[in-house]
C-alpha cells in the first residue's frame, strides 16, 4: 500500500478542497485584495504538493501526468505573454492595459472592494501567472518525489 | 591557531563591522529617503489601472517587464529539473 496511513488520506481528503479554494480565490482577487497569481499559485501548488505526501508520488503520477503540467504551464506562458501583445495590438504599447474602460468585462475604475469586474487586462494576466505557477511548482514537486521513490525511481 | 581560523575570524570581525554600521545608518521606518514614487502610484493607481490593490498595478502594469522575467526564470527552472529528472528516471 502507497502512501501514508488512511488517518493522513482523509484528512488530506478534507483539507484539500479548501486549500483549492483559498487558493483560487486569491488568485481571482488579485487585483482587489493582496495577493496574486505567484502567492495563489503558491497556495494551490502546495496545497496538491500534499495530495503527493500523503498519496505516495507514483499514485498522483498515475492520475496526473507531469506531461500534462508542462502543457498547461505553457499555455500560463504563452497566455501572459499573447496579453502582453493584445496591449501592442488592440493599444498603443507593450503590456498596455488595453481593456481598461469598457462596458463589457473588467473594464470598471476600482471604488472599493466588492466590484471584481475592474482593472481591465490585470484579473487576466493574474490567472494566466496563476496558471503557470501552479503547474510549474507542482510539476517539480511531483518529478522530484517521482523520480526519487524506491518503486519507479532511480534509487529501485 | 591555524591560519583558517585567523583568517575566518578577521573576515567575519570586517562582515560584523559593515553590518554594524548599516544598521546604525538606516533610515528610520517608514520614511524613505526619496518618497516621490511611492506617493506617485498611491495617489493615481486606482485612476491609471483601475486596480484597487496597488501592488499587483505595480507588478502587472507599472513593471510589467520585471514580471515577464520572473516568469520565465520559473519556466526555467521548471524546465531544468524535468529534463533532469526524466534522465535519471529511464
């Protein structure tokens, strides 16, 4: 039997889904209350950095491919960076807030803390950096614990 | 005593000497030596970038350059331990 004993699983089990959450509410937040998409990542990161201590690695391995992370942290790179450049196009300059002033979506001036739809292109990049921060730490933590554990690494 | 441990120690008596006078030359807090910018982003932050919280203005708008580097040192070295690690692992 991988893993920790069934007392670490459960209570894994319970914790996970609200480290989640806090994680993903700071990231969404970014832009009103402190935090961000590095410190959000981080949250998120370390939150799945448990499911690996608790599960053993080769079981999180065989649900969640180290593959598919890289995957997803480029499209956190490449979604921060095509931002960047929709400033250049749709603006006057690189990393232009090219969103700020519209009726749609994040286009509002901030008046306090209850308004999310504000800042214009900065909620964006905030998800975008979160997204790459969390497949980039949990992809190391994972490729670490994998490649080091006594069934599949180099230590067998 | 050896010659190491002459050394070491006079190389730690200069570190102490310059920490000593950092601290007994520091700005006392809260009130920088040149406060113009910061009181440039806390006044037009919310007008400029329509972010309440003006660290992430900062981060995101004002030096959006510093972030695009902070991301990709992530990448690298995200990219640096799984070409390392896949190695060892076949």
């Amino acid at each position: 039997m991988m893993g920790m004993s069934k007392i670490v699983k459960t209570i894994t089990s319970i914790a996970l889904p609200l480290t989640l959450i806090y994680g993903l509410y700071v990231i969404a937040h970014g832009h009103i209350t402190p935090g961000g998409g590095f410190q959000g990542g981080a949250v998120v990161a370390s939150g799945l950095a448990m499911l690996v201590v608790a599960y053993g690695s080769v079981w999180t391995m065989n649900k969640i491919k180290e593959k598919h992370l890289s995957v997803l942290e480029s499209v956190g790179a490449i979604g921060f960076i095509g931002l960047a450049f929709l400033g250049l196009i749709f603006g006057t300059w690189f990393f232009n807030n090219f969103l700020l002033g519209n009726k749609f979506l994040f286009g509002g001036i901030g008046e306090g803390l209850s308004n999310i739809s504000t800042a214009g292109v900065l909620p964006l990049m905030n998800f975008a950096v979160g997204l790459k921060v969390i497949a980039g730490l949990f992809a190391i933590v994972l490729v670490m614990a994998y490649s080091t554990s006594k069934k599949e690494g180099i230590f067998k | 005593m050896e010659k190491r441990t002459i050394a070491a120690a006079i190389f730690f008596s200069i570190v102490g000497v310059f920490l000593i006078f950092g601290a007994l030359f520091m700005h006392p807090f809260g009130q920088p030596e040149d406060p113009e910018m910061d009181q440039y982003i806390i006044d037009n932050t919310q007008a400029q970038t329509g972010a309440d919280n003006g660290v992430t203005s900062v981060v995101f708008d004002y030096r959006g350059f510093d972030t695009l580097g902070e991301a990709t040192v992530l990448f690298t070295a995200v990219a640096g331990v799984i070409i390392i690690f896949r190695r060892l692992n076949k």
